[in-house]
C-alpha cells in the first residue's frame, strides 16, 4: 500500500506552484451529468487547463461535485490505473479487485452520474499534505516526471436520506499527457494512478473505491 511522503521541491520553474497548498472545496447544488460544454455557453463548467497537477485535482474537484463524468474522466490518463484499499480488495463478504482502469472508471461514472442516477448531490474537500518530485531517468526531458499528492480527502455522497463518507488519504500520481498540449503548446498533466489509502488512524467511514464500486 503506498504510504504517506514528505515533499520536496527540486525543479526550477515549478517552486511558486508547488508551495501553494491545494484545498479545494466546491459544494454541490443539484447540478447533475452535465458536460464540459463549448467555449462561451452560459452555463459552461469552469475547468481550469491542465497546466499543472494542481490544476487537475482542482477539475477533479469541480467535476465530482458537479457530477461531471466527462470532466472527470479528461483528469485521467488513458492508461490510468486505480488502486483499491487493501481493507476492500480483503473484505470477506464483498472482496474487490486490486486494480482497476480507465474503462471501468468510466462505466461507474456514467451510471453515478447520470440523469437516472440514485445520488442526490456530492460534496468534496481535498486538502494537500504532501508534494513529491520524481525527475525520473532524465532530468533534462519531462516524459518521465512524475508528481505524487498526497490529499486528504473529504468526500461525501448523498443518496436519499443516506451519506456515504469517505475521508482517508488519496495518493494521486502525475504524469504528462502525451495525446494533447495547451493552447500556446503547454505540456499538459493527467493522473496516471490513483492510490485509495487508509489513514494511520482507522477511519469507520466508507473508502472511494468502495463508495465508486457501488456502481460498477
């Protein structure tokens, strides 16, 4: 199971950014499956462009609470690979799997939020605890960088008179988008893994991953 590291911040040009703690919380007002719409609609969702890693966890942030499979789905990489909490994949009366991947991500999310779906609204805190720098094989290329976050998580799912919480560690993994740039050529970020990490403390709520394997 991953665990928790200490940041540090090692690569010019990055300080400014990665010294600025990410805590992003955005409440849900009934708004459900909409999509990333066209530039200049009204009620277009504001993702941010994926210049930085936290620049994705603020879109992941908008989209869940938004219920945005869409949006939520362009924060990850296409090889992008999800890794359960040991206490769910050992459960012995509804084991999960150990990984799972971008398929399956997306078919959980257009069944929780789609127009039928059973959830009535999500609310979701990330508060960043630590940065990590890997520069990889070659420090002079950015093909191989990769960021690691590790996020405390606030993640409440409303259905009907229920609440599915989940407030242990997330450990996301960064790494380029090879498929797409910014506008002016910008190396854009996806998450490439996503660890569901049980706190020191053990927590009595739900996981994500158990909450997302709802509907699977």
């Amino acid at each position: 199971m991953a665990t928790v590291r200490p940041g540090r911040v090692d690569i010019a040009g990055w300080t400014a950014l990665l010294t600025v703690a990410v805590a992003a919380t955005l409440a849900m007002t009934g708004c459900a499956n909409k999509s990333t719409n066209p530039e200049g609609a009204d009620d277009a969702i504001p993702y941010k462009a994926r210049t930085s890693p936290n620049n994705v966890i603020y879109n992941l942030v908008l989209a869940y609470t938004e219920m945005d499979a869409e949006g939520y789905l362009d924060c990850l990489s296409e090889d992008f690979e999800f890794v359960l909490n040991p206490d769910d994949v050992n459960d012995p009366q509804n084991p999960l799997p150990e990984t799972w991947g971008k398929s399956v991500e997306q078919a959980i999310h257009e069944r929780m939020f789609s127009d039928t779906t059973n959830v009535d609204r999500v609310n979701l805190t990330l508060t960043n605890m630590s940065i990590d720098f890997d520069p990889g094989s070659d420090p002079y290329s950015a093909e191989d960088d990769r960021y690691t976050y590790v996020e405390g998580c606030d993640l409440r799912v409303v259905i009907g008179y229920w609440t599915f919480l989940a407030d242990n560690y997330q450990e996301f993994v960064f790494g380029i988008d090879f498929g797409e740039r910014g506008r002016d050529g910008e190396l854009l970020w996806k998450i490439v893994e996503w660890f569901d990490v049980r706190p020191a403390e053990r927590s009595e709520s739900s996981t994500w991953g158990s909450i997302k394997a709802l509907y699977r």
